[in-house]
C-alpha cells in the first residue's frame, strides 16, 4: 500500500452532498486517515469492530464518495522541484467564455499542479513546480502569461512549509 496517503473528500458538480456519519464511522474514519495502509483486519481491529462490519462501512462511505480512495504524497523537492509558486489571476471576464476557456488551457501546462477557482477579486490559483528560477521563468513566459483572458497576475513564491495536514478532525 502508499505510505504517506491521505483521505479525499469529494465535491459533487460543486455542491457538497451530506452523509449522516456515527461514532463507529467517526472513529474508522480518524483511523483510515492516521493510516490508510491498514487492512481491513487492522482497520476492524484497531476500532474495536468485527471485521465485516468495520469493511461494510467504510464501504458505504467510498460509495457515497466520502472516501474517494487513497494518494501518494510525493515530495516533488526530492525529484528536483525547488520552487514552488502560487499565482493569483484575476480574469477579464468581458468575454463569455473566459473562465472555461482559460482553465482549459490551464489543465495543459504540465508544471500547474493544482487549479482552484474564487469568487472575488482572485479568480484562479495556480500551483506551479519548477526545477529552479529560470526554468519558472520560462513556464511563466512560454505557457502562463500565454493562457487566454489574463488581466491580471500576482505571483507568491513559496518560501517554506510550515504546516501540512489534510486530515479532517472527524
């Protein structure tokens, strides 16, 4: 199994749907995410539940997309990704299509590692990896100042990580 995994939460058509959860879901839950390399023993045994019960759950949560599976967490550093930087676009939006044509584009550049939308005066973010700065510099000026509908940029370099934790205090 994927050592460093974490537990996905999922977001339908951008409308978040609700499961009634209890305690034993709870307490599977707060395990699943401490270790998703468990076993389904492990899992039953660790929350104090006969086995079939503990799988019976947590499969009712994977189907109701509670648990949208498991990632690998990889530390693009140590494959020789040394900056990281946040961009906050700000769109013209006097064209219809913008949004949808411009993230389109976006989801092309392969070095964009993540792709989030706003309401407000940001409207993306993007993540961006890169070797060292003037590799940035040419994702920057060959396929992110390229991308349609740009009004506006403002780049945020990432300094260091201080804390990183996408568990879910179930």
């Amino acid at each position: 199994m994927l050592q460093n995994a974490k537990l996905l939460f999922v977001n339908c058509s951008n409308m978040y749907k609700f499961m009634q959860i209890d305690d034993l879901d709870r307490r599977l839950l707060r395990l699943y995410q401490a270790d998703p390399t468990l076993s389904a023993a492990e899992l039953a045994e660790a929350a104090r539940l006969p086995r079939a019960t503990a799988w019976r759950r947590i499969e009712r949560m994977e189907e109701a997309g509670i648990i949208r599976g498991v990632e690998a967490v990889i530390d693009w550093r140590k494959l020789g990704f040394a900056v990281e930087v946040s961009l906050r676009i700000t769109l013209d939006k006097t064209e219809r299509s913008a949004f949808d044509s411009f993230l389109a584009e976006a989801r092309k550049v392969p070095e964009v590692t993540e792709i989030q939308t706003f309401l407000g005066r940001v409207d993306v973010r993007l993540n961006v990896l890169a070797r060292d700065m003037p590799h940035y510099q040419e994702i920057y000026r060959d396929r992110i100042l390229g991308l349609p509908h740009i009004s506006e940029i403002e780049q945020l370099m990432l300094i260091s990580d201080v804390h990183t934790d996408e568990s879910l205090p179930v």
